[in-house]
C-alpha cells in the first residue's frame, strides 16, 4: 500500500489530519460542532454549481464556504442559534440538491463529496493540502491564548479588548477555508469526523491545554492514517473507517477516564 | 495620594430606564470596600459601567491602574482540558496573539499567585472540577496576576457556604492591605460587616457611601428609600428592615438586605 | 396558467407525494417546536443523518425504506442516550459522534449499493429523497406513522412542555425527565424519519426546525405554535409537490427537485415570520 500511485493519498490525508486534528480541538472548546458539520455541508453546492458552470471546483466551494459563515454570523445574532445553524445548513443543501440536479451530476458526485474518494487524489491535490495542513495550525497556534480566552469566558476576554465576534468570525472561516480545500479530496464526512472526535477524544485523556491539542492531532492523524490502511487492504470506502474508528477513539477515552483513579 | 477609583456623578439608562441616577464616590488605594443593594438595584450595571461595558448617560469614572475583575461564576463545561493554572496564566496573556510558547519567568509568576490564594493543592485540576470556593480563588488569582490597583467582585461570596465565605474575605483583606482597592458587591452586608471599612449603598438608582457606621443609619437610608426605614443592629449583625410608616402602606416586616 | 394542471391531482405518483409531504410536515412540525425549544436541532440532524444508513441498508437489503430508514434513526436515538446527554455541551458532542459514525455506516452500505445491487440512484435519493418515485404503499404507512406520532407527542406534551421549560421544575413535580427525554428522542426518530421520505436524510431537518422556529417566532402559546408549525410545514410540503409538478419543461428535459422547492418554501416562510416578528 506505499506503492507510488499512493504517496499522494498518504500524504493528503497526513494533511487533512493534521489541519482537521488542529481545528477540531477549537471547535470542541468552543462548542461549534454543529457550525463544524454544517459549514462542509454548505460547502458542498458550491462544487456542484462549478460544475454547472464549468468554473474550477475550489471557486465554487469556496464561495459556498464562506457564504455559510456569513449566514451563520448573520443568523446568530437570532435567539436560537442551533435553529439557525440548522437553516443555514438546509438552505445551502436544498441549493446543492437543485445544482445537482440541474447539472445531471448524480449519485457520483454526491457520493464523492459527502463521503470523499481519498484514494483517487493526484498530484494536482497537494498543492491545496499543504496549504491546510500547515497554514491553519500555524494560524491556529498565532491565535491560541485569545481563542481559548474568549471560548472561557467571553467576559473577561472583553475586557481586555478581545472581541467575540472578531475571533468568532476568524475561526469559522478557517474552518470554512478547510472545509472547501479537503471537501473534494477528503469528503465532508471524513472532514467533520476528524474534527469532532479525536478532539473530544482528547480532552478525556489530559488536562492541560496544549498536551490535550498534541494528543487532538496524533489522535486525528492515527485514524486518518488507519482508515487509509484499511481502505486500501479492504476495497470498503474510507469515510467508513474513519467514522467508526473516530466513534471508537472517543469512546476508549471515555471509559479510559472512568476507569483510571 | 490618587484615588484608585473616581465615580463622579454618573448616570445610567438601559433600555430607556434610570438604572443609576448621579452616584458618585471614590476608593483610595488599599480601601475595602463593600456595593451592597438588593437583587436590581443596579450593583452589576455600576460594576459594568466602572469596567468601561456599559456607557454612562452622564458623569465619568476615573481609575487609577488596572483593573482586575471577578465574575460572579463560571459557566464552564467540566471536562474543558484547562487546569486552574492554565486559567490564572491566561490573565496575563490571554489576549495576547503568538505562539503560546511555555516561560520560566511566566511559570514562576502563576505560581507566586497560585500560592498566594491558596490554590497550589487543586492547581492542576481541570477548572470546571473545582467547587465554587476553589473556583473564586483561583479567578481572583487570575485578576490579580496582572497587578491591578482596583479588584472588582461581583457577587463573590452568593454561591458559599458560610466557611468558604469567611475564607474569601480573609484571603481579599490580605489583597486590600498590600495597597489594592477592593469593590465587593453583595446582597448582605453582614459577612463583610467586619471586613469593610466603606460602603456604598445602592437603592433606588441612588447611592450613598462612606463609612459604614455613617451610612447604615435610618436617616440616611430613608431617605435613600424614599420611605420610612429602620436599621436595627443585633448581635453585631444589622438588619434593614422597612417600617410601619411604609411608603406603600402596608406593613411588612421584611428584611432589606 | 393554470393554477392546476389537468392532471395533477389524478395522478398516482402526485397522490403519494402529497400523502407523504402531509405525514410527513404534520408531525415534524409539531414535534419540531420541541426541537427548537430544547435546543436540540443538532440532535435532530444527526438523527436524519444516521438515518440515511438505514435508507441505504434498505436498498441493500430490499426491504421497504420506512423500516430501514426507521430503525437506523431509533438506533442513533439510543445511542444518543447512552453516550449521554447530561450536559448541553456534552449533547453536542454526543450528537456529533453519533452523527460521524452512523454517516461512517451511509458510506459503506452506499458503496455495497453500488457494488452490489448496482443502485447507482441510491445516494442521491437517500441523502435528497426521490418523492415522486416513492413505492405506491409508502403514502399511506407515513400517514399512519404521522397520526401515531401526534399521538404520542399529545400524550407527553404537559410533561415535556414543562421539562423543556425548566427541567428542575419537572423533576421536582415527579416527572422522570430522563424516560421522558428517551420517549421525545424516539418520536424525534420517527418525526425525522417521515421527512426523509419527503425529502431525503439530510434535507428532513429543513421541515422539522424551519416551520417550528417560523412559528415560534409568531404563535403566543406552545400549543398554538405547534399547530401552526405543522400548517406551516403541510404548506411547505403540498407547495413543493406541486411547484416541482409545475416545473416540467423550465429547463430541457428536467423536472426540478421537489427538495428543493419544499426547502425554499420553508426559508421562505421563515424569512416571512422574521419579518412579520420585526414589523
């Protein structure tokens, strides 16, 4: 499975984790899971308009991306913002259901971008990925102390000059960034999978905030890396694996934690 | 010597309600100093207004330093991966943009305030575990890492139990001594009776202040009120209680804190 | 033009699909204002979205989408619970996990679909719902899992109401607020499962928060709220069914989604409320 066609699977999904693993960690401290979910999610009409279009897939993935975070902080200045997350997210699907259909891309691509195709990347994907895969950590750990402050306690971040809805929107579109650069390559399950779990996952294990960030990415990358494995001896799709094993991870570091004094 | 804190005549309005008319007093450094006034009679919105949230319609607060702040409690998920000195650690760098590199000198600095509020036996454990005693000193230990000349408190000792209480004000008068001016609020005076040497009393929008003793008299809190009030003093505790000639003519016999 | 086509009502794809888009709507709409009210819309998408696995198995297996859709979504409902939902930070976090591993499950029995059945249309009608081609007996089994939904949520509904407002409140007046959070995730189940065979997995969540939040924004009791919620969504349902009739022929050779259309109309009743709220 370390045949050469194969090098650039590895090495996207090493990117994918490390980005994802990163992020994840923030998304679990500031309770945005389901923004985490459903910015992929609106990520993913756009790539079926590029194609209607004919435009290159990541412009339109893209747009979509960051027309879900202005939505979400438009609409989260309503009451409820779960309810709204949940609109937001609808609202971009029913557009990709209707681009899809319009542009005769059926269940491939659906299948393709919900679920990912990780071991049919090329060359032409690293580009995108390495730009992921070290730009938000970098951005991420240049942002970490605010980014935990305020998530803490928006409060007392205020009143020394942090501003929630700055740091909030700095965030979601990194997270939107991610979402269009991996959703083609990585899926948007794999993607949002990655996030959530090794980073709740982590914080089960330690307790200090950097350490429960390292264990969030190795986690992130030993599950990228196995579902890889495990898609290539098996022929079975790799968001399977991914999705399994990162239910599991969270669930072994549950019971971890009960069971250690 | 500058005051710690100027309040000069300040006046508040949300949502097209008067919830401060003209309140003004100052604390000199090292003063200890307790905001006492019953559930809405505008305690937080003063404490908001003093940390620059809240704008003042009319009057202007001065400061004279930093300020370090105490919420009243933290909402936080218990199994947040931050311990108590990761928490006190973000009040000198919390704001701060960069790689969150680990420093000696930084180290040494949380461990100097962890020790100071006694909190070096739980400082590493997840923040969201402790109890509400252990939670409050380690936020003051948070407010004060960054040396502030004024410590604001908001409702620091509703959520303890007796002990816990008594801990707190002995651990905040130790603060106020080294030269920190220290503003509680608090619903009941008595726990800090002992403790403060001022107090502003905050009723109906309006404020009086000064020593306690001139303060919590009849005259003056009647005249705060607006009504007939007796201060009565038991067992070196006082009790607020409304009188007979009740503005709104009925008796009744409660306590105002 | 007219307001109905010759036809539209006589045929027998379009007599399902309003019987589905009715079941469906009414008892998401109702069940929806819960949703909203308890915070839980998270919940309730990853519910649908683990319920696709069960739309995919039911290809797989050649068993009607109802019972595949069903048991998957009754699946994650437990699963929801037992991972735990003491806190709301937690339940989100439980929502999520439960969300990535039972899509993780979508993705493997799609891909046995394709291998093996040769379903090529599985994912697109999963995830985006297929409702003219839903199998003629479908219509009327929504309708009976819609009326045994309402009647469920009307036998919870003081219990619930009070739980959802003040949980301590209910506790202290005896309710078991554990046993009755299992029961509404369970009618949660069914609720989203109905819509999926409206409008596929991941778009059921469009009737089950938008009517609700809509109406919230407008109805003075719970009670009103929810029917209005379910008026609402019967609305969005039938206007969809019959735009998507409508659209035959506005682009060659296509008849639009009916998703999309029943998803627009409930942003759109939405953005109305909203409005309506402001003004």
């Amino acid at each position: 499975m370390f045949e050469p066609y194969m090098l650039d699977a590895w090495i996207v999904a090493t990117l994918v984790a490390l980005a994802a693993g990163c992020a994840g960690y923030f998304v679990v401290l500031r309770g945005a899971g389901f923004a985490a979910h459903a910015l992929p999610m609106a990520a993913f009409p756009g790539a079926a308009l590029a194609g209607l279009l004919g435009i290159a897939r990541f412009y339109g993935l893209a747009v979509f991306a960051l027309g879900g975070v202005a939505g979400l902080a438009w609409l989260k200045r309503a009451q409820r913002p779960d309810a709204a997350t949940a609109l937001v997210l609808v609202a971009m699907l029913g557009l990709g259901a209707l681009f899809l259909s319009l542009s005769g891309q059926y269940s491939n691509a659906v299948y393709a971008l919900l679920f990912g195709q990780i071991l049919g990347v090329g060359a032409a994907d690293l580009p995108p990925a390495f730009g992921i895969g070290i730009g938000v950590p970098v951005v991420l750990l240049l942002c970490f102390r605010p980014l935990t402050y305020s998530a803490l306690v928006p409060d007392l971040a205020a009143t020394r000059g942090l501003s929630g809805a700055g740091l909030d929107l700095l965030f979601l579109g990194l997270l939107a960034v991610t979402s269009a650069v991996a959703l083609p390559i990585a899926g948007a399950l794999l993607v949002f999978t990655l996030m959530v779990g090794p980073a709740a996952a982590a914080r089960n294990l330690v307790r200090a905030p950097l350490p429960a960030l390292g264990v969030s990415i190795i986690l992130a990358l030993l599950i990228a890396w196995a579902a890889l494995a495990l898609a290539y001896l098996t022929g079975l799709p790799s968001g399977f694996f991914v999705g399994t094993l990162s239910a599991a991870a969270y669930l072994a570091a549950r019971l971890t934690r009960r069971l250690s004094p | 010597m500058t005051p710690a804190l100027n309040v000069e005549g300040i006046s508040v309005a949300l949502g097209g309600r008067e919830v401060l008319r003209d309140v003004g007093f100052s604390l000199a450094p090292g003063a200890f100093c307790g905001l006492i006034g019953a559930n809405g009679s505008g305690k937080t919105t003063l404490l908001r207004t003093i940390l620059g949230f809240t704008a003042p319609s009319a009057g202007r607060v001065t400061l004279g330093g930093a300020v370090g702040y105490v919420p009243q409690k933290l909402q936080l998920d218990p199994d947040m991966p931050i311990r108590a000195r990761d928490f006190v650690e973000l009040g000198l760098n919390g704001h701060r943009f960069g790689f969150p590199f680990p420093s000696r000198a930084r180290r040494a600095r949380v461990e100097e305030l962890l020790s100071a509020v006694d909190a070096k036996t739980f400082a590493d454990q997840r923040i969201g575990e402790l109890s509400g005693g252990q939670q409050q000193r380690v936020l003051i230990a948070h407010a004060l890492i960054r040396e502030p000349k004024l410590l604001l408190l908001d409702e620091p000792l509703a959520n303890l139990d007796l002990r816990a209480a008594a801990e707190i004000i002995a651990l905040l008068k130790r603060v106020a001594a080294q030269g920190v001016a220290v503003l509680i609020s608090a619903h009941d005076m008595n726990p800090l009776l002992r403790a403060m040497d001022r107090i502003v009393y905050l009723a109906n929008g309006r404020a009086a202040s000064g020593k306690t003793q001139d303060v919590v008299r009849t005259e003056v809190l009647s005249a705060l009120y607006g009504y007939h009030i007796d201060v009565i003093r038991v067992h070196e505790r006082i009790l607020v209680v409304a009188g007979e000639h009740g503005a709104h003519g009925h008796e009744h016999v409660a306590a105002i804190p | 033009m007219m307001l109905l086509q010759p036809g539209f009502l006589a045929s027998v794809p379009v007599q399902n699909a309003l019987l589905i888009g009715a079941g469906a709507a009414l008892l998401s709409g109702a069940a929806g204002v819960f949703t909203v009210l308890r915070s839980q819309s998270f919940a309730g998408h990853a519910l649908a979205d683990v319920s696709s696995a069960g739309g995919a198995m039911a290809y797989l297996l050649g068993i009607s989408p109802l019972l595949g859709f069903f048991s998957l979504s009754v699946l994650g409902a437990l699963a929801l619970e037992v991972i735990g939902t003491r806190r709301a930070a937690e339940r989100d976090l439980a929502a999520g996990i439960v969300l990535g591993a039972g899509m993780g499950g979508t993705a493997l029995l799609l891909y046995l679909d394709v291998t093996v059945k040769g379903s090529a249309g599985a994912a697109v009608s999963v995830m985006f719902g297929s409702l003219f081609a839903a199998p003629p007996g479908l219509g009327v089994a929504v309708a009976l899992g819609a009326l045994a939904g309402l009647l469920g949520l009307g036998l919870i509904y003081r219990p619930l109401l009070l739980a959802s407002l003040d949980s301590e409140l209910a506790k202290a007046d005896g309710v078991n607020t554990r046993l009755l959070g299992t029961a509404y995730l369970l009618l949660l189940a069914l609720a989203v499962t109905l819509s999926a065979m409206a409008v596929g997995a991941i778009l059921s969540t469009a009737l089950l928060i938008g009517p609700a939040a809509a109406a919230l924004r407008l109805a003075h009791s719970p009670a009103a709220a929810m029917g209005l919620a379910a008026l609402l969504g019967l609305f969005c349902a039938w206007g969809g069914v019959w735009l998507a009739y409508q659209s035959y022929g506005w682009t060659p050779g296509h008849v639009w989604p009916v998703s999309f259309f029943i998803t627009a109309l409930v942003l759109a009743v939405y953005a109305v409320a909203s409005l309506v709220r402001r003004g």
